[in-house]
C-alpha cells in the first residue's frame, strides 16, 4: 500500500492524517479515568479461589476505616431489589443460562468474580479497605479446560451439571459422512487455541455520576458500544429507565473485543453513585483487568479432511469444545458457533462440511469475542489442516490451496456451512503475495539451507472473514437479541458546515477521520468542514457499537446512506431554486446545476442555508437538512486475503526467527489506506503474538499464572518483524460504498501463517502440527523428541 | 495514611515535596506512597501520563526525570523531590509539536494513543543519547513500551523520521 499513495483529487480513498493524533500526542486526550477527578473511588475485592462457597463476607472494619464511604456485598445489591442479571444477547438451541449477579451472593466461579465494592475517599483507601474484608469460602475443586469439564465431577452452575451450556451443529452430517467414504484420502489433525488477553492498554473503567432530583445517571465508561451497555444496564442489570441514563465512550485506550461486553464492574459503579447519591469512579488494575476482561479462543478442537489425491476437498469435519469460562458473557455463545462453524470454507469450494460445537463451563475468566473472533478459529482449523493434508500427499501447500479456490465467477458463493460470500478474487491476491515473498525462490532456499542443517519454514494462509455484522432479519433467526444496523445522522449547518453521529465507538480506528472523508465525498463539501460525534448516547440517537469489523461498512454505510438523503432534499430545494425540474437538476461535487446550462447552479452550503430559512423552499418540503438511518445491511461483507510468514527455526535451542511477514489484504473500497494498513500492521501483531508468544495458563486450582504483564508475553518492539503489505481492491456489491471491512482480518491470518511456517520448517523433523504458543521450548522439545537418539 | 492494629484512621503522615514539572516548580505535601505517576496524574492535572499496568511492564507512564526515563507507576513522588521531570506535556512549544510528536502523527505511529506519551518519552531518551539510530538500536531502545495497536512498525519510522528532522537542527 506504501507503494500506491494515492494521488486522486477524491477526499474517499486518500490517506488524510488522522484528527485524532494532535490531542493524544500533547496528552491532553482525556480518557475515562480523567472524567470525574473529584469522585469516591471504587474497589472490587474478588474471589481468593476459582470455585468456591460464600459462608461469610463480614465487612465490618472495613466500614469503619474513617476514609471509606460505604461497602457494599452481594446481599446489598439483592436487597435494592434491581434485576441484577448480567445476560447473554445471543440464544443457541437448549441454552443454559444461569443467573450473572454482578456481586456474587452464595458462590463464586472463577478468581474474577466480586464479592464486595468499597467506596473510600480515594484509590488507595479503597484498595486498602478490601484488606479488612473477612471472607469465609468453603473451597471447591475447579475445572479450567473445556473438553475436561464435560466429563467432570465439578459443576460450574447447578443448571449444568455437565457443565455443558449448549451443543451446536451446523452442516450436513450425512454429506459429510458420504466424502468422507468416496475420498483418497483423510487427515486428521487435534489442535488446540489458547485462551487470547486482550491486554488494551487503557485499563477498563467507569465514572458514575448520579443526580437523584432529576433521575439522571451519567456512566462515562471504556466501551465500544455505549447504546449496547446503556440498554443492558437499563433492562438487565440496574433497572435505571434507558431515557435517564446517558453512557459516554470518551478517548477509549483500544479494546480489541475486550470493551464489548457489560460487566459487573460498570453496574456496580453506577449501582453505588445512586446507593450513595455522589459520584463515584473506578479503575481496574491490571491484574484485575487479567482475571475479568473477557479472554479470547479456548477451543480443544478434533478435525478431519476428506481430500483425494489431486488435493480436491471433498469434506470437513470438525468436533470442538469451546470453553465459555464461569459465566456467559454477551457473545459468548454466538462467538463459538455461528462466528466459527459459519467460516470453516476459508477461501475453498468445499462441498461438505459438519461442525459440532460443545460450549463448556469452568471456573475461569468468561470467554468472549476477541480480535478475529470466531472467525480466527475456524480459519486457524482450515489453513492448518489443509497444510497438513499438503504435506501427507505430498503436495506443495500453495498448489493445494490453488486446487480448491472458490473461482471469482462463483459469487454470490453459498457455502456448506451457510453462508453466501460476496465477492473475491482470491487467487490474484494469493498470487500477489507469493510474488511478493518470491515463493519459488524461497523454496528453493529452503532444500539448500536444509543441507546445512539449518530450517526454514514458508507458512501460507489464506483467510475469509465474515464481517460486518450483521443482517439484522438473519442475526434474529440464528438468535440474537440485538440488531445488526448502525445508525447514521448527517445534520448540515445552516452556514453550510456539517455534523456526522455515528453509533459505532472508536477505540483508536479513527473514525473521525475516516467517517468525514465519507461524508465529504457524499456531499462534495471541505473535509475540515465535518465533525463526527460518536461515543455518547445524548448526542447519537442509537448505535450498535465498534466490533466484528462492522464500523467501515456498516457505520459508513449508514453514514452515506444519510448522506445521499441529504442530497435528495437538497437537490429538491436547488430545483426549486433553479426554477428546474428536478431531473433536470445533476449534483457534482458540491453543487446542483442544470442539465445544459451549467452557469444556473447553486452549491450544497447555498442551498442548507435556504432549507434552514425556509423562506423558498417547494410547498410539500420541510425546512431543514439533516437525515438520520438505520441502515441494515443485506449481508455480511467478505474480506480475504493472502498472508505469508516465512521463518527460520534454530535446531538447537528451539527458537523462532520470523523473518518475514507478507500480507495482502481484500477489504473492498479503503476509505483511508494509511489507517487501513495500520490497521494490518496491527492485527498481524496479535496474530504473531498468539502464534509465537502469548496464551493464558491456569493451574488446575484455577488461579490465572499468568496473571500479568509480567507473565503473560504479549509481543514487544524487537520480536516483530517488518511487514510488507499490499492489497487488492474488490468492492463488496452490496455495501452502499463498497467497503468490506478490515479490523480483524490480519489477526485471522497471521496465526495460521505463523504456525504453518514453523510446522513447514520442522518437517524433516516428522512434525505434523504444534499448538500455540510456539515458544522456544515447545519447539525444542518437538525437535528432541523427533532426533532422541540422534545425538 | 497511617492506622492502628485495628484500622482506625490515624491521619495521614505526609511529606513536603518540591519538584520542578515541566519547567513549573510544583510544591505539595504527599504521603510517602504516594506513586509518582499519581502525583503528576492528580496532583500536577498531566493526564497525558497514562496508567497502564501499574507493575512497570506497560511503559505508557513514562516520564523523564533529571532527563533519564522512569516508569513513574513504579517510584514515588517523594523520591523525585528537588528534581526536575519532564512529560509528554512540556514538548509542544507554542503550539507547535515536538519534531517527535510531528512524526509520529505523520507516520500513524499511533491508533488508541494510550501508550503514546510513553513511546514519545522513550523516543526522546533514546534520541537524546544516539541521534541516529540503527533499526534495531530503535527496536532495542523501545523494549521497554507496549503498544499493542500498530505493532510497532509505524513507531520505529516515527523514530527515523524524528531522528532526521532533529539532526537537521531542531
């Protein structure tokens, strides 16, 4: 992309410097901790055990510390009577859906839930407070991995005595099991995807202010969907009527999935400013943040593939226990099933596929959608074992790939697992990227350094994302509670400036960049001439919020939506002004002319001050400028692409060197290539990390080992390597501006590519497959294993 | 503060301290556990030092006092008295961006920006002490920051960018 500056006139599709930088980089950005300054602070004891029995919590000294205010336990918030459930929004077949107490009452599941909040003058009188808390637990076993919690004598929820919340399928078992019988041949591969931390790097937090004549509660929080928690908090949790409660997403540090979801710590907050009828505020910790922010992946995972000895794919099919953690989170169910089941076809024609999905209780951290979600593990299974058949049949991994490629004249492409992709030319990104890399040059690399004994590995991986989300008719079938639409307000000023609302929320996207220059090319106006507002429910009317690579194609396509309503009525009131008939009035950048007589014409900003007079506007019109939509999308959009990693992996110590990283991203029309690529860069970053470095450990008492930054490797400044990034454009037909979406498409690939590239390197070694985190010792232990004996 | 076995609230013991933040003397009386980063966040209204981890891995606190970097979540405010620190804060002169602050916004080294004071501050140190940095001296130099919205590349071509234009003469 570097290499393609663009150098169009169009505002749309040129890298515009982001809006954003100037306050961040001076410091002056003002994120939620730096809302209410002068607030009591909260502080949330959790649980010492991962399973346990509340005998006791007396909370006595506590209360008597002169600096605390108030400490409240889960009897309190019983008692206040509010409705106290934190839910799931989306249904599956024989869901078990226990009661999610945002203060634990009789039992605690898992090391993040809370048992107490202290409200004390400041952060550190309130930590101190929770010291002075006395707990009595009657200690249970735990059970941390989900295929061991089916069959254990633990139960999470008496609800679930087999700890299993739901069991999906999806896909034609027969069709399957008739492949399966007709091909040459069939590989398997178990796999394994560690739980992911998000780790923004903003911590998670919430300032509640409370003003109890007026009824008004005011949250500003960390959240990527502010109309998404203010309707939960109303109706789930707190009971606060919706139209009294304003949720406010100020600067958000990045999220990542991580600040989708409600948590206790939100309510608990704002349940304590109306206890107390003062403000109050809380911050995680970082290790707080650990055990409570919603982990990534858990899947245990069994799949086979029915391929004949040309590399032609004749079927999938894969079991997988998918771990939910001690409570179920909003999307933890759809993450698992409809988000990963549905995208198991990667970029391949493959006639039959089945997928079983057994979600799991345990006593851990509530699993949830992060970065890629779903989508990243269904793409990790497919690119994994359609490498592993390679290399049983003896074929290249690239050519295997090329065989079974959905063909650009397939599209609209319905799956076998239920989806109808929109568009793609796969093959000419898989191509750019091999050119890119020099695939033939590196593999020819590869035999030479093998009789050197040293071990290069090329990794493909080739991705589809469903993004976009989503159809809001087909997201209620499958079972959501919760629309798919964004909605979009474009109000002209009446001196001719222009402000855009948009209900997606901008973690570091650059929303207010990228959603101007769609607005300005809509309406022909000067980029510096749009202002975006987004993250407060006073100022957007609705919004369903910033995840699953929805804000570009969903929240801009609203956004135009609005924008081109607006130009309908301005064109109306030009025609009346231009004594024209409407369709004799064409709109060119900024103005309306008369077809033929290009000196009769009058610009948009003329014309927004006359429909704000409305002294001379047509008699069936009303004054003003401004539309607002809901616009619905009629499918998910489809980004694809062609990551390669190739890597070198040193025999004796086990180490990884990533070498290079090639990425060729399809994400449809770019609005901002810079902040496209950006976003690349940084997913690739996470999908490296997943693959290399990261991946929580519990112990079998669950308790989180790595409990911190200083446990858990998440990927620093010298183990990256540089990225070479390219990409093709291929629009999605349906989106109102062609825009397919790209926030989690290189976290999908990257993983994939990574492991595929250690795995190529260790095949003299009889490798066939190592579970992520690929750290040195894992790898290491591979090689010893394969060569005891040797040395 | 200090309390009895019981937990009875004693007052707290503090400590006058006087430290020169961004070029302003700052005198205030803190207690002795009072986290640097605090200080500056509460006591001195910088709130471009940001908090990421608390436990001196994140690097998003960074300042530099007596022109060194220090995580300032990991001392406290009594041990910068009589010193002088500096935050992101105190770069931008008239308005104008630091040529650091200028390159990263020019070379989207930043997406969330909440880790961006502290690669800004990091970058300052490491061009202060080798204006011309080889990639890896900039990869070894930023070791100490987390950023986990850009994976970096965009930050190390800040870095030359900045490392060019201050060589020109600042």
């Amino acid at each position: 992309m570097s290499e393609q500056e663009s150098v169009t006139d169009r505002v749309f599709g040129s890298s515009v410097e982001r809006r954003e930088d100037r306050s961040i980089l001076t410091g002056v950005a003002e994120y939620t901790d730096e809302k209410l300054p002068d607030a009591a602070h909260v502080a949330i004891l959790r649980s010492q055990y991962a399973h346990a029995t509340l005998e006791s919590v007396d909370v006595d000294q506590a209360e008597n510390r002169d600096d605390v205010v108030a400490v409240f336990t889960g009897a309190d918030v019983e008692e206040s009577g509010i409705p106290n459930d934190i839910p799931t929004a989306w249904s599956l077949p024989g869901l078990v859906t226990p009661q999610y107490r945002i203060i634990a009452t009789d039992k605690v599941r898992h090391t993040g839930d809370a048992i107490a909040a202290v409200v004390a003058e400041d952060r550190y009188a309130a930590h101190n407070a929770l010291g002075d808390i006395d707990v009595t637990y009657d200690r249970l076993d735990a059970v941390t991995e989900p295929d061991e919690a089916v069959d254990s004598d633990v139960t999470v929820h008496e609800e679930a005595p087999d700890n299993v919340a739901f069991d999906f399928t999806i896909g034609d078992a027969d069709a399957v099991s008739e492949a399966f019988s007709a091909a040459d041949h069939v590989t398997s591969v178990d796999l394994e995807q560690p739980r992911i931390i998000p780790n923004a790097v903003e911590p998670r937090a919430a300032a509640a202010d409370y003003d109890p004549d007026s009824d008004d509660l005011t949250v500003w929080m960390t959240s990527q969907n502010p109309h998404l928690h203010r309707m939960l908090m109303s109706t789930a949790t707190l009971g606060h009527p919706e139209h009294k409660l304003r949720i406010v997403a100020p600067e958000v540090g990045g999220g990542f999935g991580s600040k989708i979801y409600h948590y206790p710590d939100e309510a608990i907050t704002a349940w304590c400013a109306k206890q107390l009828g003062r403000a109050v505020t809380w911050q995680a910790t970082r290790r707080e943040g650990y055990i409570t922010d919603c982990h990534g992946r858990d899947h245990v995972t069994e799949a086979q593939l029915a391929v004949d000895t040309d590399g032609s794919i004749r079927g999938l099919r894969v079991e997988t226990h998918a771990g939910l953690g001690a409570h179920l989170s909003q999307f933890a169910t759809a993450t698992p099933s409809y988000l990963y089941a549905t995208i198991l076809s990667s970029e391949y024609d493959i006639p039959a596929i089945h997928c079983r999905v057994i979600g799991a209780f345990t006593n851990t951290t509530p699993v949830d959608a992060y970065r890629g979600a779903g989508r990243a593990e269904g793409i990790y299974v497919t690119e994994r074992i359609v490498d592993a058949a390679a290399s049983e049949l003896g074929m290249d991994p690239a050519e295997i790939r090329r065989t079974n490629l959905i063909s650009p004249d397939e599209f609209p492409f319905e799956t076998s697992v239920a989806m109808v992709y929109d568009s793609g030319e796969y093959e000419t990104a898989m191509d750019r990227a091999l050119e890119l890399v020099e695939y033939d040059e590196l593999r020819d690399r590869q035999r030479e350094l093998r009789d050197d004994d040293r071990y290069l590995g090329i990794g493909i991986a080739n991705f589809v994302e469903s993004a976009g989300l989503s159809p809001s008719k087909a997201a209620g079938e499958l079972g959501a509670a919760a629309g798919g639409w964004e909605a979009g307000v474009v109000r002209f000023h009446p001196s001719g400036t222009v402000t855009v609302a948009c209900g997606t929320a901008d973690q570091g996207q650059g929303h207010r960049t990228t959603f101007a220059q769609v607005a300005a090319e809509e309406l022909g106006v000067p980029l510096e001439d749009v202002d975006v507002v987004e993250g407060d429910t006073d100022a957007v009317p609705q919004g369903m919020g910033t995840y699953g690579s929805r804000s570009g194609p969903v929240g801009g396509g609203a956004i135009a939506t609005s924008a081109r309503k607006v130009v309908e009525k301005a064109k109306r009131i030009a025609a009346h002004s231009l004594e024209a008939s409407v369709d004799d009035v064409e709109f060119d950048d900024g103005e309306f002319s008369v077809v033929g007589a290009p000196d009769r014409s009058v610009t948009i900003q003329e014309v927004a001050l006359e429909a704000y007079l409305g002294h001379d506007i047509p008699g069936d019109a009303e004054p003003g400028l401004e539309a607002t939509s809901y616009y619905d999308p009629e499918n998910f959009t489809f980004p694809f692409g062609t990551h390669v990693a190739v890597v070198e992996v040193d025999p004796e110590t086990g180490e990884v060197d990533l070498q290079t990283y090639v990425a060729v991203d399809d994400c449809g029309e770019q609005i901002n290539p810079m902040i496209v690529e950006g976003q690349v860069h940084g997913g690739i970053a996470q999908g490296v990390g997943a693959a290399l470095y990261e991946g929580a450990v519990y112990d079998d008492t669950g308790t989180l080992v790595t409990g911190s930054m200083n446990e858990y490797a998440l990927p620093r400044a010298h183990q990256l390597p540089d990225y070479e990034t390219d990409s093709t454009v291929t629009p999605s037909p349906h989106n109102p501006i062609g825009v397919k979406g790209v926030g989690e498409s290189a976290t999908i690939a990257a993983a994939p590519a990574v492991v595929n590239a250690v795995v190529d390197a260790l095949e003299p070694f009889d490798v066939d497959h190592l579970d992520m985190p690929l750290s040195n010792e894992r790898v290491w232990r591979a090689i010893d294993a394969a060569t005891e004996g040797d040395s | 503060m200090s309390t009895d076995s019981t937990g009875d609230y004693d007052g707290p013991v503090t400590e006058e301290i006087s430290v020169t933040v961004n070029g302003e003397t700052v005198t205030a009386e803190v207690e002795p556990r009072l986290k640097l980063s605090d200080f500056l966040r509460n006591e001195c209204g910088l709130h471009g030092v940001r908090v990421g981890c608390e436990h001196g891995v994140c690097g998003a606190c960074t300042v530099q006092q007596e022109g060194r970097t220090v995580k300032s979540c990991l001392s406290y405010a009594v041990q910068a008295d009589g010193m002088e620190i500096e935050t992101v804060e105190g770069l931008a002169e008239d308005g104008s961006l630091h040529p650091i602050q200028e390159a990263f916004h020019e070379t989207h080294a930043l997406q969330c920006g909440f880790c961006t004071s502290g690669f800004v501050m990091a970058t300052k140190e490491l061009l202060e002490e080798n204006p011309d940095p080889s990639r890896e001296e900039i990869e070894t130099g930023l070791a100490d920051n987390i950023c986990r919205c850009t994976g970096y590349q965009n930050i190390y071509e800040a870095v030359e960018r900045a490392a060019d234009r201050m060589e020109g003469g600042e």
